[in-house]
C-alpha cells in the first residue's frame, strides 16, 4: 500500500455512502447542545448578569465579556480541531472531543451560576466558550468525514436547523423555566452534557490508525478558495454579530417595549422575535440544502440569501417599531436559514486536506467568532455616539452586501 492511499480504517478517505436519519438525527441534538450553550448566556443570561454586576456600565461591560469569551474561541477551535484530527485512540478522533468539550462546558456554566462581578463572568465565559468551542471543531468535521458532497447541503440544513432551535430552545429554559441566572445556568450546563451524549454513545467514530507528523505551519491554511470562502462567512457573521449584540438592549432603550406592552420585559418580546425567526429558518434551511444539492450551485444560493439579509437590517435602521421589528425577524430567519445550509455545505468543498478537517474548519470557525471579538469594537461606539442603531444597523446591512459579493472569487465550487 502506498503512503497515499487510506489508513485500513478509512478515517481519511472521501465519504461516499449517504449517512441515514438517525445519524443526522444524533448530530443535529449533538449540536442543538452546543447552541443552546452558546445562545442562552449571549441572548439573555450574559445580558442580565452583566447589568446586575454594573448597572452604569452595562454596554461596555457585555461588549468586554462577550469579546474575551469570542477571542479564547478564536483559539480554542482551530487548536481543537487540529488534536482532534492527530487523535489515535479507540474511541475514534472526534467523539472524545465531543463529549469532554460538552462536559467541561457544562461544568462552566455551573462556575458562572455564582459569580456577581464582570471579572468572575468573563472568566466563567472563556472557560465555557474553550470548552464548547472544541464540541464544535469535532461535530463539524463529522460532515465532511462521513457524508458525501452531494449529500452536504441537506445534512447542513437539518444541522443548521438546531442552530436557531437552539437559541429559543435556550432562551425559553432560562425565561421560563429557569426563573432566576442562577438556576438559569445549572439548567443550561445539564442539556448540553446530557444532549451529546447519543450522537456519542451510537454513532461509529472511525480510528486513525496512525497519528501524522506534526508541523506548525499546517495550523494556518493557504488555499485561494479557502481563504474567500473564510472572508465570505467573516462579514457576514460581523454584520450579524454587531446587529444582535444589543438586541435586549435595542427593544428596552430604543423600540420602548416596556412602555408599550406595560407588565411586560423586554426579554418577552425578545423570545417573539426569537420564535418567529426561528420558524422562517426551519421553513427555508432544509429546502434550501436540498436545492443546493439538486442544483449543485452553491455560490448562487449564498449570493441570494446574502441579499436577503440586508432587508432587515435596512428596516430596523429606518423603523424601529415593534411591527417592523417582528417582520424584520421573519426576514432575516428566512435569509440566514438558506445560508447557514448551503455556505457550510460550500466551506466543506474547499477543505484542503482530508487529515486536517477538524482543523481547516477550526479555521473556518474563526470567521464565526472573531466577529464577536470586533463586533463590540463596532458597535459599542456606534450605540454610544456614532448615530446610534440606525448606523449600526445600516452597518450591518453593508456587511451582509460585501459577503453576498465576494463568494464569486470563489472559483472551485460552482
């Protein structure tokens, strides 16, 4: 056998047998666990915690937590992925950092239950993004290691779609179920180590049967494609980043929900925008993975749901009122749904290497959270004095244009 054929265990070779339902159905609440760990402290725990702690300072205060939480994920994930793919042992390369990731995430989120001041929660919240993040870095590179290209749009659709459940998911266990942070967090911890653990436990993991050399340069990826295909989903998650950041914020100061709906907070009206994007995600990621795969045009899709993204920052910016915010949330779950499917079924096609696929999509996965590390940056002085929401949003709405472009200079994929 030469050096360039397969290990016997098939850990590296191209996938080519369609993965069935239950194993799809095993990722999507692997990753249904991660979300929710992510979304409900960004969406409502973080949020609250930080104005408990400092009241006055409560915008630059979350801006600094969520940005140190955004850059130990920047870290976190690349270097993750890349021991996930050097990992040799029984239980396969990626199941082991599914489940300690997921564990130690939970027990993060137990730390961060008790904490009352900014410093102690930024710290609970890098511990917990170092954790999750490397529960990511395995469960994306379970795709392009087990399901073939002209299955990648549909499974990243049934994937994508936990990815929005899970922010309601998550915001509906501490607003309603949870009634306090701290049971909040204790609630949180629990489903994303419980959630894991069937993908884990049913699924085959293929061993590596021999770990590679390791060289430090191949941590960075020099790829043209791959390098666009980075840039695309960077500016689009900036623009997402900077225009939910301040959501909670943006209903309470800016669209006055408190005082049109007397009794009620401003996280009730967060959970309706929550619901309704949701449902425009669920109704457009599948379908829109399916095309992608029946058409086999990703870029085309990408472009599109790009361009609807700057709808509705466009409407928030000019009307925030509650009716065109609700619309707003309907729209953009409708834009976003399509492109979470196909632009990952896309970044999975530009992967250099089949022995650094963890790794590349660590990479990848920069572009996901280095826009929380600058998104504060952008924001936080544009909603202090720099023409408040609507340059923010507007902001946003520019950023969605340049990623819905620039997928073009991508020439590998069609």
């Amino acid at each position: 056998m030469s050096s360039l054929s397969p290990p016997p265990s098939g850990a590296l070779a191209e996938p080519v047998r369609r993965v069935g339902p239950w194993w799809v159905a095993g990722i999507a609440l692997a990753n249904l666990a991660l979300f929710v760990g992510y979304f409900a402290p960004l969406q409502v725990l973080l949020p609250e915690q930080v104005a408990a702690a400092d009241p006055a300072g409560k915008e630059s205060a979350l801006a600094w937590v969520t940005g140190a939480g955004a850059l130990v994920a920047m870290l976190a994930n690349p270097i993750a992925g890349a021991l996930s793919d050097r990992t040799t042992g029984r239980w396969g390369r990626r199941h082991p950092w599914t489940l300690a990731g997921a564990l130690a995430g939970g027990l993060a989120m137990v730390f961060m239950a008790f904490q009352t001041s900014v410093l102690g929660i930024a710290l609970g919240w890098c511990l917990a993004q170092a954790a999750l993040n490397a529960t990511q870095a395995a469960l994306s590179a379970g795709v392009p290691d087990h399901v073939p290209v002209e299955q990648r749009g549909e499974v990243s659709g049934w994937i994508g779609v936990p990815q929005s459940v899970g922010v309601v998911l998550g915001v509906v266990l501490v607003t309603v179920v949870a009634t306090t942070t701290t049971s909040g967090y204790l609630l949180v911890g629990a489903v994303v180590a419980l959630l894991v653990l069937p993908f884990v436990l049913t699924t085959r993991d293929p061993r590596l049967a021999e770990r590679p050399p390791f060289d430090p340069k191949q941590l960075w990826v020099r790829h043209p494609d791959f390098f666009w295909a980075w840039i695309t989903r960077f500016l689009m998650m900036l623009g997402n980043a900077i225009a939910t950041l301040y959501l909670l914020y943006f209903l309470t100061d800016e669209v006055g929900y408190e005082q049109l709906f007397p009794g009620e907070k401003a996280t009730d009206g967060l959970l309706v925008l929550i619901l309704v994007y949701t449902v425009t995600v669920v109704l457009t990621t599948v379908v829109a993975g399916v095309v992608s795969d029946r058409l086999g045009r990703r870029k085309a899709l990408v472009t599109c749901s790009g361009l609807v993204s700057v709808i509705p920052a466009v409407m928030m910016a000019c009307w925030p009122q509650w009716p065109v915010v609700v619309a707003a949330a309907a729209v953009l779950g409708a834009g976003f749904g399509a492109y979470l499917s196909v632009d990952n079924a896309l970044v999975t096609q530009v992967l250099p290497s089949a022995g650094g696929r963890a790794k590349d999509l660590g990479v990848i996965n920069i572009a996901n959270s280095g826009p929380q590390v600058l998104g504060p940056v952008i924001a936080g002085p544009i909603v202090a004095g720099l023409g408040g929401y609507t340059v923010l949003y507007l902001t946003s709405a520019v950023l969605a244009l340049l990623g819905a472009a620039l997928v073009w200079k991508i020439r590998g994929v069609p």
